[in-house]
C-alpha cells in the first residue's frame, strides 16, 4: 500500500521538540515558547550574518593595508630594496606601498558595476579570495639576496593584485551593511562594518608586534613572513561567511525593476559631483590616519624613538578606535552624519601638529595619549560616519559603482602619501610640510561636505539624518 507523505509528521521528526511531544505529551505547552525563541534567534542571525560579512573584508581589507605599512617602514626596505642609504631604501619600500593605491581605481571600476549588476555578494566574494590570496603569497616571498630582482618585482605585483581587490571591497562591505539596515539606523549599521577597519588596525599591529618579540634578531629573515601567512585563516573563515549571505533587499528589488547595463558609465556621466564629494571626504579621512600610523612609525624611526613603543601605540588607539567609531555611528543617526563628519574633520586638523609634536618627545606615556585621542576619537568620528553619510550620495542601481570611485579616486593620492611624507622629513628635518598638505586636505574635504549636504536629499536618504544640511 502506497503512503502518502504527511507534513506534520515530517516537520515533527525534523524538530526536536516537536519529536519528543510524541513520547512526552506534557511538553507540548513549550511549543510556543520555542518557536518564538527560535524566530528571535533567526531574526538575530539574520541581522549579524550581512555584518559579519562586511565587517571580515573591511578587517582583512586594512589588515593588508597597515601590515604591508609596518612592512615598508620597517622590513621591505632591507629585504627588497637593498639601496646603500637607507632613506632610498625606505623609500623604494613605499613606492611599493603606493601601486596598490594606483591599481585600486581599475579594481572600483570592475566590481563596482559587477556589484551593481550582479549583486554585492558576488562582489564581495571574489574581491576577499583575491586580496588575502596575494597577502597570503608575499610571506611565501624570496628576498632580493634569495631571488635578486625578481622579488620586488614580485612584491610589486602582488601589490598591484592586493589594490585592484580592495578596490571594491569597501563599497561593497559598506553597502551590505546599510542596505540591510532597518530605518534611520544606517550610521549604526555602516558604522559596524567600518569597524572591521579597527580590527584590521589591531590584528596587523598586535601580530607584528607579537612576532617580532618571539623571532627577536631573526625577524628580518623570517620571523616578518608570519603576520602574512596567517592571514590565511582570515580569508577562509570570510569566505565561507560570505558564500551563506543573500543579497541585499534593497539591491534585489531595484535590480528586478530598473537595472543600469553599464552603472560605471552612468556614474561617471550623472553623478559627477557625488564622486568628487565622496572622494574629498574619504581623502582627509584616509591621509589622517595614515600620518598618525604609518607616516608617525617612519618620523619614531628617524628620531630613534623605541619601534615597540609607537606599535604598541597604535595598538591601542586602534582599539580605541575599534570601539568608538560603532558610537559615532549611532550619534549620526541622531545628530546628523554630516554634523559628526565635520567635527571629525576640524578636530583632526587641530590635532595633527600637537601629535607630531608628541611623537618627537620620546616619552612613551604622551606618545600614547596623543595616539588614542587622535586615532580613538577624531579619527572613529570621520570613519563612523562614513557608510550613512556616503551611500545617501547615489541611488541604489550605481551605489557600489558610485562608492568605489570614490574611493578608488582617494586612494591613488593618498598612496603617495608615506613616500611624500618620507622625503619632506628627511629633506627638511621637520614635519610642518606634513603639516600644510594635511591642513589643505582638510580644507577640500569641508568643501566635500558642502557638495554632501546638498546632494543627500536626493537618494532614499530620510533614512539618514541631515542636520546639519
């Protein structure tokens, strides 16, 4: 006799709870309960997964991005660009650092219309593989005393490959965040994606620090291939995390109406002034945390200020950062993005030479506090208010395409920034060139706010708060 299958019994065997109610009649009265435990546990999970995704790029994202720093300021010069004066050799080092930046426009241009065509997962996916895959390949590396001129070559390149994947990470990551966000809480959820940038911050500096104590004298020949290496397991757990995250809601129901075939084009047709405003505020943000890290190890260096003080240094600024920039995230959705931004900008303008100043006293208890309130406070506001206040910047069909334009934009000046930084010190035995190209980025990015505010009534933005507009 044929047995038709029954629903109820099969859902029953699958439950736990269901299938023990057939063996213990009395539990029958938690059924609600676990259910209405089980539908808050998948809400939560549903709102964590699209975060986690976007935050473990981002994190890896400015792992890449601070390691290979440290890297250039410390390691790289000597291995891979054995010059007889060391400011040459430092230099070269950062002329590595910055092709990444070059080859970041070309990769915003490529999976910021895959994104806005095929969907920000697919994005995300390929763009982590890449870059933790050429992170990964540089500890494999041979030094230019194993392989001669094949291995900055080789640096170089795989360089060129970490750039053109961040290239769209970020609008990406940003966008899987806020698109998944509920009403007016843009800046909180943007902001937790932005956080993996502090993480990234801290499991590149803890780690080279880490290392660099346990290889001790060998840590030129080995013991800086470790941080690298490790960034394996970063990759694999994002990667799978990824791979279980749906597209956003928001880009699903745009993409069934109205799709653009070719969003870079639009982009670059329409939105001309979101562009330009998206990358004059990312710029101040982006050179402002590079000067109180990368830059300020390179002056340590040059005044012989113990390296372990000004890492452990930014260690914990960049924890302070971690934490504070999900904070200003909340305050610009309930002051208004463009309000936090632009105190965020004045304060890291005001704050820039006393840091400097800092740095070259030598004492290890004001070096830490300057890098806690530069990089935990006026940096987390910039970087916080990001995501809520930039994707207000471009409809929904051109968004990702949008963003990493911007951003690509930004990144190519902001990469030669270590090695123009590098040369005025060692030229003019003085930071305040440093100090004016700073002061004038800062100039530019408040002129970018301006464009901002009066772009952000445009696009789907009574989700974000306009203040200050």
């Amino acid at each position: 006799m044929r047995h038709l299958h029954d629903p109820i019994s099969s859902t029953a065997a699958c439950h736990p709870v269901l299938f023990l109610t057939g063996f213990f009649p009395d539990i029958t009265a938690l059924i609600p309960g676990v259910f209405s435990v089980e539908r808050g546990l998948l809400r939560h999970f549903k709102v964590i997964l699209p975060i986690l995704a976007s935050s473990i790029g981002n994190a890896l994202q400015f792992y890449d991005f601070f390691l290979y720093g440290l890297a250039s300021a410390l390691v790289f010069g000597p291995s891979f660009f054995p010059l007889s004066n060391p400011i040459l050799s430092t230099s070269g080092a950062f002329v590595g650092y910055a092709v990444g930046f070059v080859s970041r426009p070309l990769g915003g241009i490529v999976f910021g219309s895959v994104g806005d065509r095929y969907g920000r997962k697919t994005t995300l996916t390929w763009t982590l593989s890449l870059m933790g895959g050429a992170t990964f390949l540089i500890g494999l590396l041979p030094t230019y005393q194993q392989a001669g001129i094949i291995a900055p070559i080789a640096l170089i390149t795989l360089r060129l490959i970490q750039g053109f994947a961040a290239g769209g990470e970020w609008s990406g990551g940003i966008l899987m965040a806020t698109e998944n966000a509920p009403p007016k809480q843009q800046g909180f959820y943007g902001a937790w994606s932005q956080a993996g940038v502090g993480v990234g911050f801290i499991l590149s500096s803890g780690l080279f620090f880490l290392f660099r104590a346990i290889s001790g004298d060998q840590f030129l020949t080995w013991g800086w291939r470790l941080p690298f290496l490790v960034s394996i397991v970063v990759v694999v757990l994002g990667v799978v995390i990824r791979l279980k995250v749906g597209d956003t809601a928001e880009f699903a129901r745009v993409a069934e109406k109205n799709g653009v075939q070719t969003p870079m084009t639009e982009v670059i047709r329409s939105y001309k002034t979101s562009v330009l405003a998206a990358s004059t505020l990312i710029l101040s943000e982006m050179i402002y945390v590079l000067m109180t890290t990368t830059v300020s190890l390179s002056y340590g260096a040059w005044l012989h200020v113990n390296e372990s003080i000004l890492i452990a240094s930014v260690f914990v600024s960049m924890t302070a950062d971690t934490v504070m920039m999900v904070i200003f995230g909340r305050l610009a959705d309930l002051l208004g993005a463009p309000v936090v931004y632009g105190l965020g900008i004045l304060c890291s303008a005001i704050s820039i030479y006393p840091f400097f100043m800092s740095v070259g006293t030598g004492n290890p208890y004001v070096i830490m506090a300057a890098f806690v309130i530069t990089n935990g406070i006026f940096h987390a506001a910039m970087i916080g208010t990001q995501p809520g206040l930039l994707t207000a910047l471009f409809p929904v069909q051109v968004r990702s395409s949008g963003l990493a334009l911007g951003q690509s934009i930004a990144s190519v000046i902001v990469g030669f920034i270590p090695l123009i930084s590098t040369a005025i010190l060692y030229r003019t035995g003085s930071f305040n060139g440093v100090i004016v190209i700073f002061y004038a980025v800062s100039i530019i990015s408040f002129c970018g706010l301006v464009l901002t505010c009066r772009k952000m009534s445009t696009f789907s933005v009574g989700t974000v708060k306009q203040t200050s507009c």
